[in-house]
C-alpha cells in the first residue's frame, strides 16, 4: 500500500487547501435541488450551454395508428435522430425500429389506452384542432380515458431520461389523469426519471393563456419535472413565467414552415425550454431540411427567415442533388 507506508507519497499530494471547492448551480430552470441522477438525465435532453431542447414528437400512432408521415418511422423518422436532443416515442417503436445505439435521450410516452375511435364527446385529444372528430361511436370510451401504460422498470430497461404523461384538465376523466401523472412521478422519483406532463386541449377549453396557465401550473405544483403545451398568440410569457418547471411547446397540426419556425421563435423568446415538434417537422415537404432549420433555430440563435433560409437552401440542394 504505496499510500500507506509513510515516505513515498505525501510529500507529491496537493490538497489545495486555499481553493474552495466550486458549489456549482444547475443550468435548468426549477431543477436545481434534484438528485445526481435526475439532473443528469435532464441534461442530456436540454442542452446544458443553452437549456433548450429540440425534442423530436412521433409518439401519435399511440392512439391515432400510422399517422400520415409516420407510415414507416424506420424510412422518415431515423434520418431526423442526428439533428435532435431527444426521441419522443412509445416503447413499441423505441424496441423494433431504434438502434439502441443511439446517443439520443428518450421520453418515453407513458400514458395511454384509448384511441381516435374512442368516441369524442367534448374531446379533441391532445390535437385540439378545432376539428370535430367523427369517428367516435356512442358507448366507447373517451380519449380522457388514459391510463398509465407503461411499468417504471420498463422505463429503466429502455433506458428512459423522461416518461411523457397526458393530462386532460377540465375534462371528465381530470382526476384519473392526473393521478396517472402524480403515480408515475412517485415511481420516476425513486429512480431518477424525469415526469412531462403533456396538456391535452379538448373543444370544450379554449386555447386561451388563462387555461395553460392554471394547466402547466397544476400540472407543476403536482411535481412534474417539465410541461409540455401550446403556444398561445398573446400573454404566452406568462404561460412560462408563473409555471415553475421547464415549458416546451407541442407543435401541433401542420403549419407552412415559415409560420411553424415563427411560432417556435416566439415560444422561445418568451421563456420556453424548447420545442417537442412532431407534424411540423415529420409532415414538412423536406423533413430533414425542417429539422436542421428548427435546430438552428433553438441552439444556433438563427431568426425565424434566416432558418427559413436555410431550410430552402437544403431542401433546393437536395432537389438538384437528385437531378444529377
Ligand atoms: C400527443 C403528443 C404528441 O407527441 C405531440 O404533441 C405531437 O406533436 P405535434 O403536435 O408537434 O405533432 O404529445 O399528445
């Protein structure tokens, strides 16, 4: 035991004994009384030189099936992993299509149980397009009707950073969801994981700054680690002002991609963490082209043209790669 014999070594040992050790904060908002393990897993989904996140949304066949641009995830969904932070996914595609070498982080829906079919009565789903749906058929279940649809040890076995949970404020089955959301968070804490609570808007709530503002901040007093919500045109600064945790905004239906590039800008400018984008990114007419521009846009400090720019600029260079 060289350490222990006395003479070799202790005249070589530095202690430093005039430099305080660092007692560093945490870059991310509301999150700096967590464990090792929790923050760490945080870190790898927003990125710690800017706090933001670009979390890739493909997550829809869940309860919608092979949505339009999510027919084959492997052919339109793979080629976007090395431009995202983070894969949010059901366990079904993470297990048959994901390589698990990927060094991306996963949020890994967690929540589930009901589908397009289920009837709609005042529900849109988290889509709240404005939309009637007419596929509901009277005496199914309503969308609201989630349970929580995935163990927390699957959750440790896919390796999950974060568990992604919807939660349908206001509507009939409010108490059930969020129980859903407090029972997951009591599992995920013991083991580090972060909880995304997921606001579902039904035709009943409107988009207003007042209804995401009582949704993300309930969904956060009950100890979600991070919301996921809307944007909203007016007052959304303080949407993410009064929440305390981390706002990423959902995408939502397909926009023209100036206008989606815009809305993210806006979301981020006024305090969002980053974006969660799905249709907008997947459903545009060049998808990789959409997902370099939307990551310029969160971590490279690029404006909405300038992203816009750039989007045209490799979606015109892919068009004349494959005329040659
Ligand atoms: C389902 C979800 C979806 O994953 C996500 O919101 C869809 O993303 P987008 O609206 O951008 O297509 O959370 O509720």
């Amino acid at each position: 035991m060289a350490d222990l014999d006395g003479k070799s070594s202790e005249k070589n040992k530095e202690f430093f004994t005039s430099v305080p050790q660092e007692t560093p904060g945490f870059f991310l908002k509301g999150s700096h009384q967590y464990d090792w393990g929790l923050k760490n897993r945080l870190s790898r989904v927003f990125h710690p030189k800017d706090g933001r996140t670009l979390m890739l949304a493909f997550d829809h066949g869940y309860f919608q099936g092979p949505t339009t641009g999510l027919e084959r995830v492997d052919q339109t969904i793979l080629p976007l992993e090395p431009y995202v932070d983070c894969l949010m996914l059901t366990r079904g595609i993470q297990r048959a299509v994901v390589p698990a070498s990927t060094q991306k982080a996963i949020a890994l829906r967690a929540s589930g149980g009901t589908s397009m079919v289920s009837p709609m009565e005042e529900w849109e789903g988290s889509y709240g397009e404005g939309k009637t749906i007419k596929l509901g058929r009277p005496g199914y279940e309503p969308l609201s009707n989630e349970s929580i649809a995935c163990s927390i040890e699957e959750a440790v076995r896919l390796n999950a950073c974060v568990l992604a949970v919807q939660v349908f404020i206001g509507s009939q089955y409010e108490r059930q969801t969020l129980k859903n959301m407090t029972d997951l968070i009591d599992q995920a804490n013991r083991y580090g994981i972060a909880v995304m609570g997921v606001t579902a808007v039904g035709r009943a709530m409107a988009r207003t700054p007042q209804y995401f503002r009582l949704a993300t901040r309930i969904m956060a007093e009950l100890g979600c680690h991070l919301v996921k919500c809307y944007y909203t045109e007016k007052e959304f600064d303080t949407v993410t002002s009064c929440c305390p945790v981390p706002i990423v905004i959902a995408g939502g239906k397909k926009l023209p991609e100036l206008d989606a590039l815009k809305m993210s800008y806006n979301a981020l400018q006024q305090g969002a963490s980053g974006v969660d984008m799905g249709r907008n990114i997947f459903q545009a007419e060049d998808p990789i082209a959409m997902v370099q521009a939307v990551q310029q846009l969160v971590h490279g400090g690029l404006t909405p043209v300038k992203a816009h720019n750039l989007y045209l600029e490799l979606k015109a260079k892919k068009k004349g790669a494959r005329k040659k």
